[in-house]
C-alpha cells in the first residue's frame, strides 16, 4: 500500500490510511520532518525513513530506484509494505507509481490510497474554484524545458519553482537567474508588474500557510525552495466563441423541436 498522509500533521490522514500504516508490518516514509516521523512511530513500531538516500549531488533519478528496490525488497519476503507520503501518494511522487506497477507486474496485490495533497489545500487557502475559469498545472522546471501553449485567462500553477530549470536532477534548489530565465518565459504571456502569489501549503498544525503576493517581475529575488508553488491568476477575461455559441444555439433549436 502507498498511502497520503495528507498535507498537515494529523489533520488530513483518512481512516482507511491509517488503518494500512498501523496494520503494516514495515511502513517506508518519505516524510522530511522528524515530528511527522514521530508520529507515524506511533502508529506503527517499523518506520524507516528514506531521508538518508536523499543527497546533494545524487542524482533523485538513483534515490528514488533505491526507495523502490526498498519497498520491494519486503514486499517479496512476503511481508505487508506500506509506503507513506506527503500530501497524495501519486501526486509528484514517483516511486510509488513505480513500486505498485511492478509490484502488480509480479503478482501482487498493489494499491494507491489517495490523501489531501497541496493543490487541494492550495484551493482552500487562496479561495478559488479551478472550474470557474480554469486552471493549468505544470511542474516548472518541465514547462522551461519545453514549448507549452498556456491560457493567460485561466489559472497557471507551477510546482516546484525553487528547483526551477535544474536539468542535472541532483540539486536541491537553483538560483534567481535560473528564475530569471523562467520569468523571461512567462513575460512572453504576462505583464512584469501582474500580481502572482507564491504558495506552501502548512505541515504543522500551528503553521499558516505562505501566501505571498508579488509582481511578476519580483520572482527571481523572492525567498522560494523546493515546496513553493507559483500561482499567477488569469491576466485577462475569458474570449468568446461566437461561432460555436451559434452553432450551439443552432443544435438547441433542433433538439427543442424534436422534443415538442
């Protein structure tokens, strides 16, 4: 089982997660604060952390196959393997998408618990609703890297923007030129002085969390790392498509007739 144990200590965990961490027989965490490991030791007598596979100039691509081959490596002695996580299991996490694929591959049984992850708390603290005008997610260092088409009236959110541009996958942050390059980017889209807000969701019940609002342009001096998100609201109203609202409209006449 890889499990969510949700975004803030305590408060988001579902019953049915913490039935699998406390019924497991080893639990795996990926969980960087050591209050939050004290508190699934609780739960469960075997927590072993990954941190120590975490390394400055190790590449993430080889911790996160060691963090598999961990998980693995009990699930084949036969033994209950839970895998706990931030936030959702299967939101910006890798290894436990690929432990439940081979796992299932070998023949057993794998499954993914979903948890409240830092989008769902991003909506709740900043107070919008993505299905008013819609909204685009895009991990930063990904839409540097490539030609995306974005929407400057919906919502854009990009993840991970303290690690912004790192192509070697062995660094734990870069630095403001590097979002620099990424403001060069958005001003392709986006006015300089357009208000964005950089987010963190609170781990800790006694947290708030971060909701700065700055100019566009501010970006590569802000105080950003590896868990800020950037949230740069729409810059302009919805267009119409006045030739499919007619065609719309045209499909409307005939249906109401027929029903008549």
């Amino acid at each position: 089982m890889c499990v969510g144990v949700g975004m803030t200590l305590g408060s988001h965990i579902t019953p049915l997660a913490r039935s699998y961490i406390e019924k497991a027989d080893v639990v795996f965490t990926a969980l960087s604060d050591g209050i939050i490991e004290l508190w699934l030791a609780k739960m469960n007598s075997d927590v072993r952390s990954f941190q120590s596979l975490y390394k400055e100039g190790k590449s993430r691509a080889d911790t996160y196959r060691e963090m598999v081959d961990a998980l693995l490596t009990e699930v084949r002695a036969g033994k209950q393997v839970c895998g706990a996580f931030y936030g959702h299991p299967g939101v910006f996490a890798l290894p436990p998408h690929k432990a439940i694929a081979i796992a299932r591959a070998e023949g057993y049984r794998a499954h993914m618990e979903p948890g409240v992850s830092a989008e769902d708390c991003l909506y709740a603290d900043l107070g919008f609703d993505p299905g008013r005008v819609g909204c685009q997610h895009f991990e930063a260092s990904q839409f540097m890297f490539y030609r995306r088409r974005i929407d400057p009236s919906a919502y854009l959110i990009l993840w991970q923007i303290g690690l912004a541009g790192d192509q070697s996958f062995t660094r734990f942050s870069t630095s403001a030129q590097y979002r620099q390059v990424l403001v060069d980017i958005l001003a392709r889209d986006y006015d300089l002085s357009h208000e964005v807000i950089i987010y963190r969701a609170a781990t800790l019940p006694m947290h708030e969390p971060r909701m700065d609002r700055i100019p566009l342009g501010k970006l590569p001096d802000a105080d950003v790392d590896m868990h800020s998100t950037l949230v740069i609201p729409p810059a302009r109203p919805l267009e119409p498509d006045q030739s499919i609202r007619e065609r719309l409209s045209a499909l409307d006449v005939v249906t109401n007739t027929r029903s008549v």
